[in-house]
C-alpha cells in the first residue's frame, strides 16, 4: 500500500478509534459510580430472595446470548474477504468532503476501501454497543441486588468483548492486500 493511500486511510479510520474510546470510558465510568455506590454505602446488599434470583438467571441469560452475539458478528462479518464482498454488494453513502475527495483522488480501489470503511464502522458500532448494553444490565442488577461484584463480572465481560474488538488499522491493511491479490488473480 502506497505511503499517501495509507496515510489517508489511517486518518478516515480515526473515527473508529475515537468512539471506540468513548464507549471505553463510558463502561469505565458506569463501574467506577457503581463503585462509588457501594464502597459510600448507597447500595447495600439485599438478602437474596426468589424473584432477585429468577431476574438475575434472566440478565445472565441476555448477557451471554449478547456474548454470543459479540463473537457471531466478529467471525461472521469481520472477516477481510466478507467486509469486500458486502462493499461491493451493498450500498454505502459516501457523503463527507474527505471520503468524496479521497475516492476522486484514489479510484475504484478507493472506493471499495472507503465502503468497507464504513462497513466496518456500523459492524464495530454494533457489537460496541452490545458491550455497553452487557455493562447496563450490570449496573440494573447492581442496583436491585446490591453485589456490586455482579457489575464487576458484567463490566470485565464488557471490557474484554470491547478488547478483543479494538479498530486496528491492521485488518484495513489485509482488505487491502484481498483487493491486491485479486487484482493479481485478474492480470
């Protein structure tokens, strides 16, 4: 990949990172009052009784089935080869100056990129936000029961599903290298 096509990429790409970020510090956040919650005594432990126990069976429930959901999407569309196939597949608005003006600058090529881009960014978006939702099931069951190492488990699962889908620049590199391969398999 040519150093300006890289340099450009990686600035488009920057958006991922930002909200990846965002959404870091949100769960952070959500854990760190749950924390303040319970060590000042605001929330305090109730005794267990059947129906706290048969609403924290169903969060778990949702939460691992959102688990599941997190890993399905990875291994199901993250992959280089399926993000081009959907880009060339579905349609993607490309409003924006700079994704408009990097297509004119760059071509055909560009513009599969810039859609897997996008592509990419409403995938990550998704399952970004199935890991806040695990976080705020958390917080709810902190907030009935008073456990508060129920918002801590919800809140690693949360972290390590946002870790194992951190927007490395990477997998836009190996897009690339599927569009120069076939291109190869073309000549």
């Amino acid at each position: 990949m040519e150093e300006r096509l890289r340099q450009k990429l990686r600035n488009l790409y920057r958006v991922n990172r930002v909200l990846w970020f965002a959404i870091f510090f949100g769960i952070l956040t959500l854990i760190v009052v749950g924390y303040v919650l319970h060590t000042t005594g605001t929330i305090v432990p109730n005794a267990q009784t059947a129906p706290h126990n048969t609403l924290s069976t169903a969060f778990l429930i949702v939460a691992l089935i959102l688990l599941y959901l997190v890993f399905h999407i990875k291994r199901t569309y993250l992959t280089p080869k399926k993000l081009i196939w959907r880009a060339r597949r579905k349609k993607v608005d490309l409003a924006g100056p700079d994704v408009t003006d990097f297509v004119a600058e760059f071509g055909e090529k560009a513009d599969i990129l810039v859609k897997t881009l996008m592509l990419l960014r409403r995938y990550y978006m998704v399952i970004w936000s199935i890991a806040n939702l695990i976080t705020l099931l958390g917080f709810v069951e902190f907030v009935v029961s008073g456990e508060f190492r129920v918002l801590a488990t919800y809140g690693v699962v949360s972290l390590y599903s946002l870790a194992i889908n951190f927007p490395s620049f990477k997998l836009i590199e190996r897009c690339h290298n599927v569009l120069e391969l076939e291109d190869l398999d073309k000549a």
